[in-house]
C-alpha cells in the first residue's frame, strides 16, 4: 500500500477521541468510501486502527455490492485490526431473501 498522509483524518479521530465517542467506523456507508480505491479504503482503516491505539473500537466499513469483494475487504480489514465489521446489503442490485442471506453468510 502507498504511504500517505491523512492529517484530516488524525485530526477528526483525535476530536473525536477527546470527544468521547465509544467507537468509530472508517469508511462507513455515509462517507465517499464508495468512491475509494481499495488501497485507499484499507489505508484509512489502517490509520484509524493506528490512531485509536486500542482506546476504542473500531468497525470497518467493508460492505460492497459485490460478495467477492465484500468479504476480501473484511479479511484484509480483519488483518489490519478492526474490531468489528459494518456490511450492507447489496445496494443496486436487489437480491432476494435467500440472496441476502447467501451475501451474509458468504461475509462472515
């Protein structure tokens, strides 16, 4: 992963540290993470889990439209600290129930 500078970001986390909140999530459903390349989504997840340092939880946001990507996302996400996981439901492309299910249980 390139190396970058998120000094932004550091600044919110470190607001929202002294603000007392009891977890964040990076790359969330209300942010641009839609818009982010993989390298960039993983990369704020990694300095999040960098800048909290254990103090509080964090959730990665790793949900996608594709399962495939969903769950590479959240074993790479897993392997760079979060603490847990925020998945949405296939946006777009609909699927029925048993496809809910199936895009879930595929992510765990």
């Amino acid at each position: 992963m390139e190396t970058l500078i998120y000094t932004d970001l550091s600044k919110l986390l470190e607001r929202q540290l002294k603000g007392g909140v009891t977890g964040v999530v990076p790359c969330g459903t209300t942010g641009e993470s839609p818009t982010l390349r993989e390298n960039e989504h993983l990369q704020v997840i990694k300095e999040t889990v960098n800048h909290v340092g254990g103090k509080l939880p964090v959730i990665a946001g790793t949900g996608a439209n594709s399962t495939e990507e969903a769950l590479q996302l959240t074993q790479k996400a897993d392997s760079l600290g979060a603490d847990a996981f925020l998945l949405v439901a296939p946006y777009y492309n609909k699927p029925s129930q048993d496809g809910l299910f199936a895009h879930f249980i595929s992510s765990c």
